[in-house]
C-alpha cells in the first residue's frame, strides 16, 4: 500500500511524467560517474585562487549554462511601470502591512501585466531583509484574504470553476506569521505573470515583449520558461531598490520545483540576491544529472511549454559526456551563501543528488575560505547544516512547509547579514 501511494504521489507531482522512461529509485543501480571538475577551465588551467575564478572558470560556467541549459538572458531593457494598488497596514492582525503592486511590461506594442504581492513586518524599525519567490496558484493562494487581486494571466492556465481559485488554497506554503514575526519581508508573484506554465501561452509571456522574439524561436540557446522566470525574478529586485524601507543587501531567493530551478538560475546571474535558496529543484536545478535516479533529462526536457533551451537535448541518455553538473550551478553562487532542500519522500527529485551537487561546489567556496558541506554523505533526517553551503533533509514529500521556513529564516539569520 505505501509502495501504490508513493507511485501515484509520483503521478500528481510529475503530471509530464512518461510513462515509457525507466525511472530508476534504486540506489544500487546509479553507477559510478565523473564529475566535470568545477577548479579546470576549458584549456585546462586548474584554477586555484579567486581571482582565477572570477576571471577565468566563473565566466566560462555561466556561458555553459547560458548556451547549452537555460539559453541566453536578453540584455535588451523592457520598460516597466510601478502601481500601487492597495494597502493594508493591519495584515495578519496587525503585525505586517501588505501591498499589492502592478507591474506593467511594455514593448514592441505588447504589453504584460504582473501582480507583486508585499508582506512587510510592522515591528522592524530598521530597513527590511527579504524574501523573493514565485508562487504556483496566485497571490490569492498564499493567503485567504478576500483583497487579493487575481493575476490576468491565471484565468489562460485554469478553468473557472477549478478549485485553485480558492483563496488561501497554497496558504500553508506560505508560513507569513512565521516570517514577519522574524522580522523579514516577502515578496511573490505568480509565475504565471512572467511567463504561462501551459504549452501554447507563450506569446502572452514577458518573452514575447523582446525584439528577437519571432527570429530566436528556433535557435538552440534561445532561452525558455526558466530563464524568462529567473528574469522576472531580478524585475522584482529592481522594484524593490526603489523603496526606501527595503534592506537592498539582504535579499534572498527562494524557489521550490521547477521555481527552485530557476531561483539558482536567476542567483547565478544576478549578484543582487545576497543568499539562495532551492527547495526540491531536481534534475535541471541542484540534482546531480549523471546520477540517473527519479526524474531525468529526457523527462524533464520534454515538458511543454519548454523550460530549458533546445541545446540540453543533444545530451538525452548521454549525461556523463556533458561538460558541466549541477555542482557547477551551485558553484555560481559563491561567495554568497546558497542553500539547498529536499524530503525524503520526493525520490523524483533525488534528495542525495541534490545534496552531492551542494558538497561538490564546496572547493569553489574554499577559495573564498568559506565553508562548504562537511561530508560526501548527507545529514539525516531534521539535521540542518548551516554553512555558506547549507543543506536540510526533512520528513515529507514534494512541497514547502513550516519547517523549511524555519531552516530558512535560521540560515537568512546566520549567513545572510
């Protein structure tokens, strides 16, 4: 009976899951495998200080990624407005104000609209630290408030009469009394807003807004759903340093799934996010790759819409000749503290892959003299690692709960001042 459960549980989390890929979930059977070294640029100069880093390996790694993962951030500027919509300086009883603010997008005669929803505690005097992530079903999911504005974009993913209308339905995922009372902000948006998680939505994303949009479609670096929502991710940053109560060098990042894949893409290439957090990311996101457990490259790359640039499917079955893993995503994140979760129930995502991608960016942090994770063998279960490469493993499946929060706010307290 556990075994069924845990098969359908795989089901409804993985909806693109095929069913004619073999999903290995037995340790035994992974291999052995060699990790690119993350220290040895492309001419084989083996990098060992920081400043070899910085000049030499860090920018050949991020255009691995740019070219042959997510595809290439457009550096075009795409206009945007700020509006205040509403505010509520009584939220949860007092102790937070919230804001709604419209982000309007505007360019080559397209316009996108993104709802940013603001939690800000009441009681911090001095500027406020903060926490950026997506949300998966609305601002009106991460809390049963009857003020919230539904995003424009939810009614093109969902039918009107589907039960994530609901307010509050994602409220548990979202611990805001845990938080404010803490002392941090939160920041949200649907990731809808950005960019529609349904196949043929595209040109109502913020993609559709940029010149090259009809000419790059076919290109293999052209970047998809990830890079569009990591993109999105420093936009909120963006709003953020123009409000004079916001603490602009403590922001982190947190995303979970597909978002926590997306959140160490947008902290790789955006030095603003102080820390980084990825909650059960995965294959594409912390999960080491050649492992061959759960979920794949060939799975995970044939979700539609596409989440990763046309390019990484050249490596379908072909994992081990790839010249970079995810500890070298990881490793984009140093010298600033990154953190990085799972559950133990959450085989899809490879919980021990997910923590060897975290142990294997440490050498990058040692040239920083920070410290990375103690040991090639994970923690156990609720034993917490607060390095400047952090690590839990907590009871539980695939989602963001109670806990993660208080190992998140306990790592933002320790590392991220």
């Amino acid at each position: 009976m556990k075994s069924l459960k845990y098969a359908l549980l795989c089901l409804c989390l993985s909806p693109f899951f095929a069913t004619s890929q073999q999903v290995n979930y037995d340790e035994s059977l992974v291999g052995s495998y060699e990790l690119p070294d993350v220290l040895r640029s492309n001419d084989g100069t083996k990098i060992d200080n920081k400043q070899k880093w910085e000049k030499i390996r860090r920018p050949e790694v991020l255009e691995t990624y740019s070219s042959l993962v997510y595809g290439r951030t457009p550096t075009e500027e795409i206009p945007v407005s700020y509006e205040l919509l509403t505010e509520n300086k009584q939220a949860l009883n007092g102790f937070a104000t919230m804001r709604q603010v419209k982000m309007t997008f505007s360019k080559n005669g397209k316009t996108v609209n993104a709802l940013l929803l603001l939690m800000l505690p009441n009681h911090v005097k001095k500027k406020i630290p903060m926490f950026v992530g997506y949300n998966f079903k609305g601002n009106h999911s991460t809390i049963a408030d009857s003020s919230i504005i539904y995003s424009e974009n939810f009614k093109l993913v969902r039918e009107p009469d589907h039960l994530d209308w609901i307010r509050g339905v994602q409220a548990k995922r979202w611990d805001y009394t845990q938080i404010i009372k803490r002392g941090y902000g939160v920041a949200t948006m649907c990731y809808h807003d950005i960019f529609p998680d349904k196949d043929g939505f595209k040109d109502y994303s913020i993609a559709a807004l940029f010149s090259d949009y009809s000419s790059r479609q076919q290109a293999g670096d052209n970047w998809e759903a990830i890079g569009a929502w990591a993109w999105g991710s420093s936009r909120i940053v963006d709003y953020l340093e123009t409000l004079p109560e916001i603490d602009k060098r403590r922001l982190a990042i947190i995303g979970h799934s597909r978002q926590g894949k997306a959140a160490l893409w947008a902290g790789a290439q955006d030095p603003r996010f102080h820390v980084v957090i990825s909650n059960d990311s995965g294959e594409g996101g912390a999960a080491i790759s050649r492992r061959n457990y759960g979920e794949t490259l060939a799975i995970v790359t044939g979700i539609k819409p596409a989440w990763f640039a046309k390019n990484l499917n050249a490596y379908h079955g072909r994992e081990k000749e790839m010249p970079f893993d995810q500890h070298m995503l990881v490793a984009l994140m140093a010298p600033r503290p990154v953190y990085v979760a799972s559950a133990e129930e959450d085989r899809w995502a490879d919980p021990k892959g997910e923590y060897l991608s975290a142990y294997h960016a440490g050498p990058v942090y040692a040239l920083y003299k920070k410290k990375g994770l103690p040991s090639e063998t994970p923690p156990a279960v609720h034993q917490p690692i607060y390095n400047d490469v952090g690590y839990h493993i907590r009871a539980g499946i695939h989602d963001v709960n109670s806990y993660d929060w208080f190992c998140y706010l306990n790592f933002f307290d320790k590392m991220g001042r």
